[in-house]
C-alpha cells in the first residue's frame, strides 16, 4: 500500500512538470518563430544565412525527389507531342523556311552593322558572361514566388543578376547559398523592374502583384500603349541590362496596363543566370568571377527570337 | 532469442520517425515543380493533413519541437519570412491537440469537418502573416483553390496515413 502512495505521489509530482515543461516549450517555440519573422523581416544577414544552410543541405533530396516527377512529365510530354507530330512539322518547314531568309538578312545586316560601326569608332555594350542552372525547386505558393537553382556562390552567381530563359526574363537573384540560389520571380510582389515600352519609349516600373499579369506603374499618362506592346528592361537604376524582353501588354484600360510575361512558367526546368558586371542599388559582390567557368553569351540573347 | 530481437530498439524508433519522415516527405514534395497550377500548394497542404492525423491519433510521434522544425524547413525552402509556417504548424499542433478528446472515436465526417476547420484557420493566418510581414494586402485566391483542393483530397490521404500506421506504427493511443 505504502508503494502504491509512493507511486502515485511521484507520477502526480513528474505530470505537472511535464505539462509546464510542454507548455513553456510551445511558448518559447512560439516566441522564437515571432522572433525569427522579425529578424527575417529586418533582413538580418545571419537568418538568410540559416536559411540558405538548410537550403544547401535540403536541396540534394529535392533533387532526387524531382527526377521521377520530370520523368513523368516527360513522358506525358512525349505523348502529348505523338498527337501532334504532323502539325508540328509542318509548322516546323515554314519556320525553317522563314528563317533561312532572316539568316540571310541577318548577315547582310551584321556586315552593315560592323562598316557603321568601324566609320564611328562605336564603342560596343559590354558582353555578358552566364551560368546556365537547373531549376531544383518551384517555391512558389500562394504568398511568396521564387524558384531554387542548382548554381550558387561556387559557380559565380552574385545577388542581383538577371535571370533570364530562352532570352526572357524570369526575375533576380535574391539570395545565394553555397550549391544553390533563390531568384525573386517578376511577378512577386516585391519585384519591381524598370522597364520600358520598345515601341515608344516610354519608361515604367513592373509591379509583381503575386498573380501571373505583373502591371505597369508610373507609366507617363499620355503614353500610346496598347495591347500586344512589347515591354522590355530599360536598365534604369543598374541592377537589369538595358534591351532584356519582359512580355507583352495584355490588358491596357485608364487605371491598370498589365503585363504578359513571355516565361511560360509551367514549362520551366531551367535558367540562365546573366552577368553584366552590374551592382546597381546592391552591394557590391562578395567574389569575382572567373572566365574559366563563364562564357561569353551573344548579344541575341537580349532578343527573344 | 531471433536476429531480429536483438535490433528491436532500432525498428521501434524507425516506427517512431515515419510520421514525422511521411510529413517531411509532404513538405519537401510541396516545394517540386509540378506540371499542374497549385499542385505544389496541394501537397503543401498535405503536410497539414499529415500533422493533423498524426497529432490526433499519436501526439506522442508528433512533438511540437518537430513540428517547430518542419515549419522551419519549409520557411527556408520557399522563401517565406523564416518563422511564419513553424507559428501556423505551431498553431495547428496546439489546436488539434487541445481538441482531439471532441474528435477521436468520433464519426469520419466530424474528424474530416474538424480538418476542413483547421485548415481554414490555418491558411487564414498564413495570410495574415504573410501580408503583414510583407506590407501589403496579398491576393487570396491562390491559397483559396489549393485550400478547397487539400480538403477533397483529405480522406485519400488519411487513408495512406491510416495504412501507414496500421501496417508499421500500430493503433492509436487514446489519453
């Protein structure tokens, strides 16, 4: 009897402890997640690098993880194509066909280019260096729109370059780990880039407003803009090179102009991370890259074919 | 004694860690890219359902220090403000456990609307957060459709985790 007392006297002693310990432990835990938002928010350098730790070390798996689901949407890619294999090559003669004679053209116009620019002793754009990488992880969500790539500090990227597919901008990077890095996508809402419209133009700031149409603010309101406008980088503020192709005026009334990016976001599996040597409103970059690992990226770059 | 006695601490803790490894597994599967628009916030929401039914059914497999960390991976992972998700699973884990006598032993139907709850709450204070940390008011719509998407899609997953927990973990523990 005696131990049976003496059982229940420890358990009724150890139980409230427990429960204090588990409470004081969800408040702590609470008080450091609310701490750790503030400091996030307040951009405090040694919570990115948390951050970019974990993503270092959590990257590997999602990439393993990846490679069944690119198997299946290759796949379903592969079949998807099978339906529409006739159509596609004949589309694909009177491209090929069409771009033979801008070939030509082309030449004509580069060996023109080259006389002009000789006669005026043209002092050319500085050329870009790249890093092509693959996108390892689509961050997204309903509130924050990023990407993961598979290139960060040891290929050379720096915080703030362009990234850019298939000639089209895609955002900035905006954090740099070791292996990987986050680009801020232009649709974010914390995305803002100085574009301008290449009919006319007329320079304008693109807003991210977390939805797939980013819109344009500060457009001059006697600007002739329409739909189907194309809107690129103007290179204000030194953070995007001048020319990059951004989309395309989607929907254009008194109030809003908003924006078509020419990303197709669903079709996405990688990036090319640009390098114009610019540092604009951004610190200036922790290393310098070499050339043996960059390569010189041509001008129609800029262009979207 | 067999071969297999001799490692039976091992094999219990294994059984320990699947709940929180199936809902790591959720979190990092939320963050591949998908073909389809709002998969990923989806299987995001899976993590949720994960938390739920391993709170409701095994508190003791889900401690909230767990709970704190996956929220932390998964801040880290989409470049959310590091904090906000640990808060709502934090929050999810105190709610779920502070109800689960109203729920357990209770019909699917109870157990399937106190999700949908939940969830609700929980993706409302993602909301909130994420729209006071970054300024300005956020776009709901996309957590809206992915939020109805993860309900429907909620007894096929508790079926997978049911399995799961029959198969290697064993029947709930009622407190």
């Amino acid at each position: 009897m005696a131990k049976r007392s003496a059982k229940v006297s420890i358990a009724g002693m150890v139980l409230p402890v427990r429960l204090w310990t588990q409470r004081f432990a969800f408040l702590g835990l609470v008080l450091l997640s609310l701490t750790l938002m503030l400091f996030s928010r307040a951009e405090i350098s040694s919570v990115s690098q948390v951050r970019l730790a974990i993503v270092d070390l959590v990257t590997p798996v999602i990439f393993v993880f990846s490679k069944p689901v690119q198997a299946m949407e290759g796949l379903v890619s592969n079949v998807e194509r099978l339906f529409f294999l006739n159509q596609e090559n004949q589309n694909l003669r009177e491209s090929n066909a069409r771009l033979i004679q801008w070939v030509e053209e082309a030449r004509k116009l580069n060996i023109e280019n080259a006389t002009l620019r000789a006669q005026l002793e043209y002092v050319p754009d500085k050329r870009s260096q790249f890093v092509t990488a693959r996108i390892v992880a689509d961050t997204g969500g309903a509130f924050f729109h990023s990407l993961l790539i598979n290139a960060g500090a040891r290929q050379f990227v720096r915080r703030g370059q362009a990234v850019v597919w298939q000639g089209a901008l895609i955002g900035r990077i905006a954090e740099v780990g070791n292996r990987t890095s986050r680009v801020l996508l232009m649709i974010d809402i914390n995305s803002h880039i100085p574009v301008m419209v290449e009919s006319t133009s007329d320079r304008a700031i693109l807003a991210g407003n977390n939805t797939s149409r980013p819109v344009l603010e500060f457009l001059p309101d006697n600007s002739p803009i329409s739909r189907g406008d194309r809107i690129v980088t103007s290179g204000h503020g030194g953070v995007y090179p001048p020319g990059l192709v951004v989309g395309t005026v989607a929907q254009a009334t008194d109030s809003t102009v908003s924006v078509k990016p020419f990303v197709d976001w669903s079709k996405l599996n990688q990036a090319v991370i640009l390098d114009y040597g610019l540092d604009g409103i951004l610190p200036p970059p922790e290393r310098v890259p070499t050339s043996a690992l960059q390569t010189e990226v041509s001008s129609d770059l800029k262009t979207k074919q | 004694m067999n071969f297999l006695s001799d490692f039976a601490w091992l094999i219990r803790y294994l059984q320990s860690a699947i709940p929180i490894v199936i809902t790591l597994f959720f979190v990092l599967l939320g963050q591949l890219q998908m073909p389809l628009q709002y998969l990923s916030d989806i299987i995001t929401g899976f993590a949720v359902i994960s938390i739920y039914y391993w709170v409701m059914f095994r508190p003791e497999l889900m401690p909230i220090i767990f709970v704190f960390f996956l929220g932390i991976i998964q801040d880290s992972l989409s470049g959310a403000p590091l904090g906000l998700n640990s808060l709502v699973y934090l929050f999810i884990h105190a709610l779920v456990y502070n109800q689960r006598r109203f729920i357990v032993g209770k019909s699917f139907w109870l157990f399937w609307g106190g999700f949908a709850i939940v969830l609700v709450l929980a993706v409302f204070c993602t909301w909130c957060l994420a729209s006071i940390v970054r300024g300005s008011y956020l776009a709901p719509e996309a957590a809206v459709i992915g939020l109805i998407m993860t309900i429907i899609m909620f007894p096929a997953i508790v079926w997978l985790l049911g399995n799961t927990q029959r198969r290697f973990i064993g029947s709930a523990r009622f407190y």
